[in-house]
C-alpha cells in the first residue's frame, strides 16, 4: 500500500529532472504569441516557454513513467504501456482512450482525430472528444512494421508510414485506402520529416542515409550519409538559411547545407546519449534538443560557420547521484556528486540557480582537446565530499575524493569549476600506485584545511589555500585498516577517525598527538558529526548506529532495526533526530533524548544519500537508480505530528517519490479519525503525590491578599463618585470574576405575610460548602469556588467566618482542615500559604482563645514546617550548584 506522505516528512518535489528518451514537442501558443516545449519526465508533462527555458506547468501523474508524447493546438497526448491519455491545459487528464493490446510507440495528431500505433504493428485512428475508435488498421508484421508516422503537409486526411523492411506507405484515413507504396532503400526507416517544400519529406534511416524525397512524383531530390549510426532525429530550419539538421545515437548532430548538397559543420557532443528530440523553432534561427541523459538545451546560430553555440539549457545528472549535501546555512543549495563523474550544485528555490561545476580531470587542457568521449584524463566518479562556505569566495572550499583514486580534488563553488590542487601524499607524487585510493574527505569549518583519510590508514592535512601537506596523524598510518570516516570538531581541536579494524581514535588537530582510542563492537561502515552538539553517529557493518559523545568519549545511544547496508545518515539541526537510509529501502528517524524510532517509511528503491537542510525544513534524498533529488518536507514545522515512539511490531507504509510540482499535504483532510496516538495530552493537575505543586492562577489573585487593607487604603476615592444624569440601564450580575447574571425572581400570586427570620443569616455560598465538608471532608468545592474568586470578595468571605460576622467556630474549624488537607496532598502550595495567612491576620484573638482551634494549628504548623525544610535543602542544594557554576573555572 503506498501513500502520498510519512508521519514526520511528506513528499514535496524532486530536483533535477529535466528530461528522458522521450522526444519533446514544440506548441504554439496564438494568444500568448510565444513557444512552449513539452517533455515527458517520468510520470508527468513538463511544459516550459522557449523564451526563458522557464517551467511554466507540471502535469498530473500517470501510474507509470510515460513512453510516447505528441501535441495539438489544445491538447498534449501522453501513453504509457498501452493506454493513451489527453491532457488539458498542461496539467488534468481529461480523454483516456483504451483499446490497444500491445505497447504504444507512435502518436500522430490529427486535426479532429488521433493516431496511435503498437509494437503489435495496429494502427487506430481515435475521435478526441468521444473517445471511440474511428479506424484500425492491422498490419503484417513480417512485411510492413510501421516504425515512423508523418502527416504530410496539405495532404488532406492522408498519412505517411515508414517501416523497419524499408518501404513507405500513403494511406487515406478516410476512405482507409492505401493510395501509393514507396519501395524504400533497403534499410529500415527511423524517423520522417516534412520539409519547409510542399510534397517533400526527409526520411531518416538506420543506414545512417538521410533521403530527401519528393513524395509527389516520388523522386529522391538528395542523399546524405552521417557515419554515427542509425538516423534519430531530422529537423529543418525555417528562418531563411535552407538548413537540415540530424541527429545521431552518439549525441553528435550533423547540419547539411541543402544548397550546396553538402555537410554545413557539425555539432559534437551536443548529448552525452542519442539525440531523442530535435526541433528548429519556426522563424529563429533557434534549435531545441534534448536526450536521456536529463538535458534540455536551446542552441543559437549567431555565428559564423553555421554552428550553434548553447542559448539556454537545464541539465541534471545524466547517471545517478551517489553523495548529496546542503552547502551553506540558508538551505537554499544541495551539491550532488553522480556517477557521471560531475558534480552538480541544485537550487531548492529556482531552476535558474542550478550550477555545474563540470566534471574532474587530471589536465583540463587536454580533456578540452580530446573532448568528452575520448577523454582519457578524466576522473573517476566522486564517492565522498565536503564543503564550506567561509573564505569560498577567496580559494577552493570543496573537497573530493573519487572513486579508487589516490588523488583528491578541490573545487571552487564561485567559479564553479574544478579548483587548482590535487591533494596527494608526497611519495606518491611521482608514481599513481593501484591498491591504495582516498576512502574520506572533512574540511575544517573555518575553510582553510582538509582532512583526507587513505585506504592504507593514513591521514593527512591539506591547507586548502596553497594546496600543501601540513602534517600526518600517526607514525605511519593513523589506522592498521582502511580509514572509514574523519571528521574534524567545529572549533579545530579534535579530529576523529574510524578504522575498518574497528577502533575510533581521537586526535589532536594541530599538535597531531593521540588523545584516546576506543574499541567498538564491529566494524564502522561510515561516521558523521553534528559539530554543535559534539555528537558523532557511527554507522556499522552489521547494520546498527551507534551515537558518541565527543566530550565524555563514551557510546550513549545505540540504535538497531535496520535489515541491510546503511547507506548515509542526517542530523537535524537542532541534533535531536539522526535520520538513517538502508539498502533494505527504508528511511528511519531515531530521537537521541529518548533513544527510541520516532519515524519510519520504506521507497521503492533505496536512498543512497541522506541530507536535511541546516533550517530543517526539508530532508533530500538520493536513490538507487534514480536521476533525481527528492525533496521531503518536515510536517512538524507546520502541523501536529506525533513523536511518540513507534511500537516494536509497526509496519512502515510504502511512501511514493515525490513529483516535480510541490505536492500539498494530504494528511491535513479533515476526512481522517484522528489517530489515538494523536489525542492532544492533557497535563494532571499534580503530577506525582511527593511533588509540591502550584496552582496556574496568576499572582493578582493571591499575592497581594494580605496586604489588601493598605491597598484599600491608597485607592480610596478623593470625593465621592458622581451620579451621571441619567443612568443607563444595566442587567444585573452576580459578584465575581467569571461574569454570571442574576436569575430573575419568580412572582409569586400569593405572598406569605409570615415572616421568614432564617432569610436574615444570608450565608454565603463558601460558608455552606464549609458546613457540608464537616461531615463529608470533601473540600474541592469551597476550594474551587475561592479560586475564582477575586482578592476583595476572598477577604469577604473569610471575614465571614467568625462568629461577629455571622460565622461559627465550626465553619472557622472547617477552614483550617481545608488548608490541612492542602498542605497533606501538597498542590495549590502557593494558595494555602496565602488564605491561611489571611485567616490568621483577620482572626487572630478568636483563634487564641478557642482550644480547638489552637489545637487544629498546632498540627498547621508542623505540617508547614516538615514541607518547608524539605523545600529548603532543595532550594539550597540548586544555589550551590549555580553558584559553582558561575565560580569554577571549566
């Protein structure tokens, strides 16, 4: 079951993918007057405009990755396996058309209809708005396989079909009639193209010949060769140069002058793969390609010798990423190293921000002479970097070590290239050895040095401005295995390396001396450091994490669940989360406070690299496979999510990779029954019986009671209030805080005239509270209703309770075991304190010359006095330590 977000992250986008195998389509737009490309990436319709190469829709996704794309006037047709989709607007499905057996491979727009064909060799002829089947032709697939599809221009209701044997075939749809058969040139054909020239079509060949043939009278007008394979891609300029355009399998593209019959110049290396689409924009001298290896480019022929120089392009990776990582504090930039040997840097606000920093080269000179496929002098792809944007802008401040290479890179992320040192131990400056390569890369965090750890156990320091080896850990090797992490604190005291023999050592950074060693229980996979906290996450090779504290140098947290390889690790900004990924496809989030798996989820394919931005609002992943960067947003910034640790038996969801378009939260739906995990927790009134507890009220409520005479005193009225001339009228209320109105009396026809003497007591609601809890001891309701009540109506009350105010030594009695039982169970501490001193200021002499009542505070008194010690040494032992604190020199 697959679901469209985690507990803790949902998906929001992916970066870097920009394009496939799937050839683009060029639409104009009449009312924007203005160009617009569509590209098939994956599961969905890219749609940008030509004049800024800006993406301007996202389309829907589809259940799988699209295989055939075509456009109209209003529609955008897309197919996948054997069903075929109509998008409207660029973005809803809004026509499905079902009714092939086999895979889709041609699409044909045309006018009210649609044209499909099917590796089965079945064409059908679709009605766009109702969806029906108006025509299917079936084909022998051993005399003609339809391999190319062109609606020739003028040429009402008929289509040109090439086909793998060679031949061609004009059938009209109408009368579904075949008009004429072209014998061909003995090789298949791969793509047809209409010509600026009515009746004249461009066929492309696997031979590598392009036919330039007039349709009409069946005559070949020209023939051209190109010797990189099979014909992809045909296109021809309409701005005033008659100029032919073809593409090849190896990338290159050949532009032929159809003046002179001859190769105008070519462009090589245009792709790193086939060329899948190529298309001139009609009137520019503009042309659009794009292939499989996730690049869109936009040539212009400005130039002389009529090659084309790149206007406009997006580019991602075109092999999968193998290392990501956030540069910087603003969380805006992710470098990515791929395995097509560059290294990238991605822009989570804009594509326009994206940059290439190229790809490693042992002489650049010399890659740019010999070009990119006969590029002996490249490097191999980069496995582990590290960056650091202080003193970037002044020299190199990213470090890289490749693949079985002993050398390791700096480049600059300002100039975005490759950057002047190549970091090598001195012996082996003369001669590469083959057995021994840079396994771990760190950069300080000031930006001038760089820690390289070596397969053989050695590790060195580079400064990074001058490219020169400052010093080695150790005698000879600071490891006896290979050297699995280095890391180097934040404030360059310590560095810390994990050797494949299982220890993790600890040295000092500038004097090189070993501080301490310890011994783990496996074998490291892999270290990272969370330089704020002094944490340091140890991966290992029976796939367990381990959490170190830098400072006490001890194991504080160890973590299990994983069931393969664990591939990277993330610490959260704030260092509470260490964010885990797997070869078993799962992404787990461990909280270090309470050491339990707050979050886990599984991907289809696992990540390969883990980073979460330094603001901690997203978390980008890698996958196996995968071209892309996936964005996952951090739902507890902006909802409530549960962090309560998952239960032992809990069963991840199957999360689906996020689109290109920002996906919104689905989770947020009022729909769902909220979750019992999820019930908002209510906090006790005491959390244990031994813990003296407050109340919540605030301080005008019981603070100043004791003093409340003299503040009677300072507030009395100058002269007596004036009576305004007309009052207006007010609905009566009772006294109190909490507003509440007076009920209405009932009328009664008939009065007594017997008069009741028991109404003139007027006791109050307190005072009956306090005669009931005599006999039930129950004494939440009168405690409840001083609660709400104000500072005046407190000191009303409790001057009601001696006998000349209408009271008795029974209710005063009351009282007192009230404040007793306060002061037993040890909540509403403050208030207790607070009443009882009010009482004994208001009722001193009664309480003096009464037994009971003497008695009764006796027993106040020590009860006050046992708490009151007990709060002392607390008090006391806290001042000691915060006055060390402040003192010790630490």
């Amino acid at each position: 079951m697959a679901r469209e977000g985690a507990g803790l992250f949902a998906a929001f986008r992916v970066l870097g993918r920009f394009s496939g195998h799937v050839p683009h389509v060029l639409r104009y737009h009449g009312r924007h007057r203005e160009f617009y490309l569509a590209l098939a990436v994956g599961r969905s319709v890219h749609t940008y405009n030509v004049k800024k190469l800006g993406i301007v829709a996202v389309s829907n996704t589809l259940p799988q990755d699209i295989t055939c794309l075509a456009a109209d006037r209003m529609l955008i047709f897309a197919s996948y396996d054997n069903i075929l989709h109509a998008f409207a607007r660029n973005k809803e499905v809004v026509h499905t058309y079902e009714g092939h057996k086999a895979k889709i491979h041609l699409l044909q727009p045309f006018g009210d209809h649609v044209i499909s064909v099917d590796v089965d060799n079945v064409l059908i002829v679709w009605n766009i708005q109702s969806e029906e089947e108006y025509l299917q032709i079936d084909f022998d697939k051993a005399t003609f396989s339809v391999s190319a599809l062109l609606h020739p221009s003028t040429y009402l209701n008929k289509i040109l079909l090439g086909s793998e044997q060679g031949t061609l075939q004009l059938w009209n749809i109408r009368s579904n009639k075949l008009l004429y058969s072209f014998p061909g040139w003995g090789s298949a054909v791969t793509t047809l193209e209409q010509a600026p020239a009515v009746d004249v079509v461009a066929v492309g060949l696997v031979s590598g010949h392009i036919i330039v043939h007039n349709i009409k009278y069946d005559e070949t007008l020209m023939k051209f060769q190109q010797d990189w394979g099979p014909i992809t891609a045909i296109s021809f300029r309409t701005d005033g140069h008659p100029v032919m355009a073809a593409g090849s399998p190896v990338g290159h593209i050949a532009l032929w002058d159809l003046e002179e019959k001859k190769l105008l110049c070519q462009m090589q290396d245009a792709h790193s793969t086939a060329i899948a689409g190529m298309t001139f924009v009609p009137g520019e001298p503009l042309l659009i390609t794009n292939g499989a290896d996730n690049a869109l480019r936009v040539w212009i022929f400005d130039g002389p010798g009529g090659t084309g120089r790149i206007l406009r392009s997006r580019m991602g990776h075109s092999a999968p990423p193998t290392k990501i990582r956030y540069h910087g504090q603003n969380g805006k930039q992710i470098l990515s190293a791929g395995q097509d040997g560059t290294l990238q840097s991605f822009s989570t606000v804009h594509e326009k921000f994206n940059k290439s920093l190229g790809r490693g080269s042992i002489n650049k000179k010399k890659s740019k002479k010999k070009g990119l496929k006969l590029d002996t002098m490249a490097l191999p792809p980069i496995t582990s970097f590290a960056s650091e944007v202080a003193h970037q802008s002044d020299w190199d401040g990213i470090v890289a070590c490749h693949q079985g290479y002993i050398t390791c890179t700096t480049w600059n992320y300002q100039k975005t290239s490759m950057g002047a040192h190549k970091l090598r131990p001195e012996e082996f400056s003369k001669h590469k050895p083959v057995d021994i390569y840079a396994t771990a890369v760190d950069i300080t965090s000031c930006g001038n040095f760089a820690v390289i750890g070596m397969s053989t156990g050695q590790v060195d320091v580079y400064n990074m401005q001058s490219g020169i080896h400052r010093g080695r850990y150790g005698k000879e090797t600071a490891h006896e295995g290979a050297i699995r992490g280095v890391a180097v604190d934040g404030l360059n005291q310590l560095v810390i390396t994990a050797g494949s023999e299982g220890l993790i050592k600890f040295w000092k950074f500038k004097m090189k001396d070993l501080v301490y060693s310890t011994e783990l229980a496996s074998s490291p996979s892999g270290i990272l450091l969370h330089r704020d906290s002094g944490i340091l996450g140890i991966a290992f090779d029976d796939f367990t994490i381990s959490v170190l504290d830098i400072e006490t140098r001890k194991i504080v947290r160890t973590f299990s669940g994983h069931h393969g390889r664990i591939n990277d690790m993330t610490f959260s900004p704030d260092g509470r989360w260490l964010i885990t990924s797997s070869m078993d496809c799962s992404i787990k989030t461990w909280d270090l406070p309470s050491g339990c798996l707050i979050d886990c989820f599984l991907v289809d394919s696992a990540a390969v690299s883990l980073t979460m931005s330094p603001t901690g609002d997203f978390l980008a992943s890698a996958h196996v496979d995968d071209l892309g960067i996936y964005l996952w947003s951090n739902r507890s910034l902006y909802s409530l999510v549960s962090l309560r640790p998952l239960p032992a038996d809990y069963e991840p969801f199957l999360v689906t990779l996020p689109s290109t378009c920002p996906m919104q939260d689905m989770d947020v739906s009022g729909d769902e029954e909220p979750c019992d995990e999820m019930i908002e927790y209510v906090s006790p009134e005491q959390l244990g019986e031994q813990l003296v507890t407050l109340s919540l009220l605030p301080e005008s409520r019981w603070k100043n009671l004791i003093n409340l005479d003299i503040i009677k005193k300072r507030n009395k009225p100058r002269e007596p209030p004036k009576v305004p001339k007309s009052a207006p009228f007010f609905i009566p209320t009772l006294p109190g805080l909490i507003p509440r109105y007076i009920p209405p009396e009932e009328e009664n026809d008939r009065q007594s005239k017997v008069v009741n003497l028991g109404v003139l007591a007027q006791k109050s609601d307190f005072y009956i509270y306090l005669e009931e809890a005599l006999s039930t001891n129950e004494y939440k309701a009168p405690l409840d209703l001083l609660k709400s009540l104000g500072p005046s109506n407190i000191e009303l009350e409790l001057r009601g309770l001696a006998p000349e105010g209408g009271g008795s030594m029974e209710v005063m009695l009351s009282f007192l075991r009230m404040i007793g039982m306060l002061l037993n169970k040890k909540y509403n501490f403050e208030l207790a304190q607070a009443y009882l001193a009010l009482f004994l200021k208001l009722h001193i002499k009664i309480l003096s010359s009464e037994p009971k009542l003497l008695e009764e505070l006796s027993r106040l008194s020590m009860q006050l006095e046992e708490t009151w010690i007990h709060l002392r040494a607390l008090f006391n032992q806290s001042l000691c330590v915060l006055t060390y604190m402040k003192s010790a020199l630490l």
